[in-house]
C-alpha cells in the first residue's frame, strides 16, 4: 500500500515538520499507527489518501509511493476508489442531509452504475446493522451514530483499504466491540488504524507502527497490550446544588427533564449507548446557566482567537503557564488553534473552561484523540478542580477513564437515572441494559 522513503512534511506556514525522514512500507493486512497525541498519525493517514499535500498547500520531500504508483501521478479523487477514508471527527466529512442521501452521493462520486446504487445502499446499511438510520438526517444523529454512519460511507465502494482515525473513539463498548468483530469479518480488505487505546481491538492488528514527533520509533509485529489505569477522586462534596434539564423533542427522540442535584467538588460521569441523549443533556444543561462551563464534542465550537495563548488568556487575569505545561501547549502556544491535532484541540478546549472559574465544569467526550500521558493530565486537572470546590461532570464511553469518578448516572432513550456508586459495576444485568458490558457475552 505505502512505500515511503526518507519522507518529510511540512505546512508552508512552519518551518517545523510534522513528519520527518520517515521510511516505512506498509504491507496488505492489519496495521495500528500509533502514538502521543501531535505526533503525525493523522497527517500519514492524510498522506495515504492523497488528502495531504494538495489540500492543504503542504511541502513534501522524500519519496512517496501508493499502490504501486508516485503519489503525484493519481489524478484528484482518482485513489478513493480503493482507499476509504474515516476522519477523527465525522462532520467534517458530510456534505448531504440525510444518511441515504450521503450513502447515494458517495456512490455518484464513485461512478457506480445507477442500477446499482439502492442495493449497495440497503447492503452496507444491513451488514453495518444501521437500517433505522436510512432516513435520518445526520446533523440530528449523536457522535458515535455520526462514527458509524462515515464508516458506512468509508465501506459502501467497496475499498481495497479502508483508513480509520480513532475509529472507536466515540462508540459505547457493546457498539465498538461488534464493530471490531465486524471488521473481522469483512473478506478481502486491508486497514490502517490510528488508535491511542489498541487493547480493545484484542489481536485485530498484525502489524504496530509507531510515530513520536514525526519520526518511525517502532515497526514491528503487533503485541497485544493492556488498558491505561485511573484513580478514584476523593470528593470535597460541601454544598448542593441544583441544575435544570428541559425537554427536548427532536424527530423520534425526547429527552426528558431533570433535576440534577449534585454536591461541590463532585466527580461524575455519565455513561449510556450512543445516540441515548448524552450530548443533548449537557447541551440542555448549560442553556441560559452561567454556573456552567461546557467543552462540547466539537472543540473548534470555543474558537475565535488567533493562538493558543489568546485563546487560554481571553476573558481573565490568570495565570496560563499550568494550563499550557498540564494540556502539553507549551510548545503550540503561538500556534492557530485550528491548526492543532485533533487531541490537541481538545485539550485547549478544557484548558479554555479549567479557567473559566464556572461551578459546574461539563466535558462531553474529552478522553478522545487523548494518548496516556494526557489522560492522566486530564485526570489531575479534573481532581485538582474537584478538590476546589467546583463539580465536575463529565460524558464518557471510556469506562476505564470513568474510574475517577465518585458517582455514575446511567442515559438511555432519553432518561437519566442513578445517581449510583461503586455498586453499579457488580450489576450485570444493568450494565448490559446500558450497553456497558462488550465481549463475546453481550445480548441485545
């Protein structure tokens, strides 16, 4: 698939590389990118699907070959009909209303002979077991919902390769463990996959590849390894407060209204299936509630200073030197945040509201795109708020991260219920209702 020789890669506007003397060849088969978060991953991918340099007015040096041929000879577009692409956030890769919509337009794009278009919808659609959402319209679906729709656009022309950027990121465990056993499945096909959690794959992968500051520090057989680890918050809880949730009614979704009471210096997560109202809550949540401080799914949505460091310093006197050494900006601080990695994005995102000062502090997926060393700088920012006196609330699939938390509440059609404690992982039967229990055990 890739052939690469003393490789480098810069945008115009830097004269740090993103990517630098990289040589790798990737073979047909199973292949994990891995790495710390700004390290490159998302750029190579960039670079094998002929995304980089055209659309982006980057510099390549080096040699660069794919599927046989320079990459400089593939007309635009031309590579897509056997490479399908899924990018760390799939709104960037919609253009169409409604999921059949989006399906039928990839297709178009493809040349796929009209005769054929509807049964190729209906078989992805089926295989991917996402026939409810047919008539959807995307801006209405959840995060992880969008995940799986883009993945569907990724596989319905039938691709040689398949790329996939934290494909699991936003998938409740039950949903990411079947998409893996899926994948599994699927005949004839070759992926590349960057991913920061490799243990929930299992032995998916046959070969690790990894990248620390734009350079190949690893090019081996895949080595199965295990989760990262978190600790319990202890929590101050010295206070009550209340907020109120409203209800929302959208298509055949209703969230419905709540009083979430909690205490000060509270740690809790909300778990629940994708597509169960998780977003939309803490959306309903901070509507008109100045006691709130939201970092949304989509980070850019904070954005409107042109560094880094105007970003962090805008609307306060504080300090940002922690923030900037916790979120691991230092080094970026000068940068357009539109130009950071995904995770980076992220990060600056919860740096923005950590100085917010905001009673309540509300995080909706902000594990993702995140390697070990910032989960753990996440961790520490979250218990070091918690230990102020601010609560901290915090939207999750990532079970392992929702460890530090001190009290759980449950989401699905719609509903919260709980709050419940450490008991709620001996419930079985409970946790396989809210999708929390992936393996080869799961039920409906």
């Amino acid at each position: 698939m890739v052939e690469a020789k003393s490789l480098t890669f810069r945008f115009p506007e830097s004269s740090d590389a993103i990517l630098e003397d990289v040589t790798i060849s990737i073979r047909p088969g199973r292949t994990i990118l891995s790495g710390a978060s700004g390290s490159g991953k998302s750029s190579l991918l960039a670079l094998i699907n002929r995304l980089y340099p055209e659309n982006c007015d980057g510099i390549l040096q080096g040699r660069l070959t794919l599927l046989g041929r320079s990459h400089d000879e593939y007309k635009p577009g031309e590579i897509n009909q056997q490479v399908g692409t899924v990018f760390q956030d799939p709104d960037t890769q919609f253009v169409m209303g409604r999921v059949e919509e989006e399906l039928i337009f990839t297709l178009e794009n493809l040349a796929t002979p009209v005769e054929q278009v509807d049964q190729r919808v209906t078989d992805i659609l089926e295989s991917l077991q996402l026939n409810d959402y047919r008539h959807r319209e995307i801006d209405s679906l959840s995060g992880g919902e969008k995940q799986r729709i883009a993945v569907a656009c990724a596989l319905v022309g039938k691709p040689e390769w398949l790329l996939l950027d934290e494909p699991l990121t936003h998938l409740d465990p039950v949903t990411a463990y079947r998409f893996v056993e899926w994948l599994d499945k699927v005949n004839g096909l070759n992926v590349i996959v960057v991913d920061h959690r490799p243990h929930i794959w299992g032995d998916f992968f046959d070969w690790q590849i990894g990248l620390e500051q734009g350079r190949i520090v690893q090019n081996e057989p895949f080595q199965s390894v295990d989760d990262f680890t978190f600790t319990r918050s202890i929590a101050r809880q010295e206070g009550e407060e209340r907020y109120m949730v409203e209800e929302v009614v959208r298509d055949s979704f209703q969230l419905k209204s709540t009083t979430l009471q909690v205490r000060q210096g509270e740690v809790i997560a909300i778990l629940g299936p994708n597509g169960s109202g998780k977003s939309t809550f803490l959306r309903s949540l901070t509507n008109g509630d100045p006691r709130v401080g939201l970092v949304p799914q989509s980070p850019e949505h904070l954005f409107f200073m042109d560094s880094v460091e105007r970003e962090l310093q805008f609307g306060h006197e504080e300090a940002i030197e922690t923030v900037l050494v916790d979120m691991a900006l230092h080094e970026q601080r000068h940068m357009h945040p539109l130009s950071l990695s995904h995770g980076q994005k992220r990060r600056l995102a919860v740096g923005i509201q950590s100085l917010s000062n905001k009673s309540l502090l509300a995080f909706d997926e902000p594990t993702a795109g995140q390697d070990e060393p910032s989960l753990h700088a996440l961790e520490a920012l979250m218990k070091r708020h918690a230990e102020r006196g601010q609560t901290i609330l915090f939207v999750t699939h990532d079970l392992s991260f929702a460890n530090i938390a001190n009290t759980f509440y449950l989401m699905k059609d719609g509903e919260l219920s709980g709050p419940y404690g450490d008991d709620l992982w001996q419930d079985a039967k409970k946790l396989r209702h809210y999708r929390l229990l992936g393996g080869p055990d799961v039920t409906t």
